[in-house]
C-alpha cells in the first residue's frame, strides 16, 4: 500500500483506539444486558471478542509495507495482546466501575488469533 492509503489506515486506526479506550473505561453500570448469556457465553466476553477482531486488519492496513507479512503480523498481533493486557491493568488501577478479568483478556486474545487466522489465509489465497 502506499503512503497515502496507510496514513488513512492510521486515522482509523486511532479512532479504533480511542473508541475502544471508552468502551473499556467507561462506565456502563446502567446496561443490564452485558451479564446475560450466549450460548453459556457471558455477552460481556462476546464483546472483547468481538472488539478485537477488526484490530489486525486496521493494523495491517495502517503499517503493512508489502514485505515481510508474517512478522509484522506477528508483532501485530503481540502489540494488541499487550494493549488489551494494558486495558486491563488500566481498568484495575484508574477506575473504580470496571474491574480487571483474566476472561476479558482471553476473549480479547481470542479475537485477535481469529482475525490473524483469516487474514494469514487471505494473504495466502492472494500471493498464489
């Protein structure tokens, strides 16, 4: 990707971090509906999962240079590990309506590995 088309990817890119900083943050004390379940999933989890998945392709598109793919997806990756590991701590320590879960940080994690998962196939689909 050029220039141009990377530096779109890193706006999005923070708005993606800012969005998710507030959603994390944030107090939602008043929505009820978080601690239900989904097929004996807690909602709550769902959404870490689901708030992860966009993560590596928003990376990828904002700092891919078109060489070499697996270790940027790798450090991609690692990078939204540790700022969702961050989250946590961040929830732990500077607020007093959420509260640090290992479950958050699992279901964040999983939501990476997916969307690495599918964008590695997609990648591979294309170089062939």
């Amino acid at each position: 990707m050029d220039g141009r088309s990377r530096t779109i990817g890193k706006v999005f890119l923070g708005i993606y971090f800012a969005v998710i900083l507030y959603l994390c943050l944030g107090s939602f004390q008043g929505v009820s509906g978080l601690w239900k379940t989904l097929w004996g999933i807690q909602l709550d989890k769902v959404v870490h999962f689901l708030m992860y998945l966009p993560f590596p392709a928003l990376a990828l598109w904002a700092f891919y240079d078109g060489k070499h793919f697996g270790r940027t997806l790798l450090l991609i990756l690692l990078a939204g590990f540790l700022f969702g590991a961050g989250i946590e701590v961040m929830q732990a320590l500077l607020t007093d309506a959420r509260s640090a879960e290992w479950g958050d940080l699992g279901a964040n994690t999983l939501g990476l590995l997916l969307s690495g998962a599918v964008i590695s196939v997609i990648h591979k689909c294309i170089q062939r």
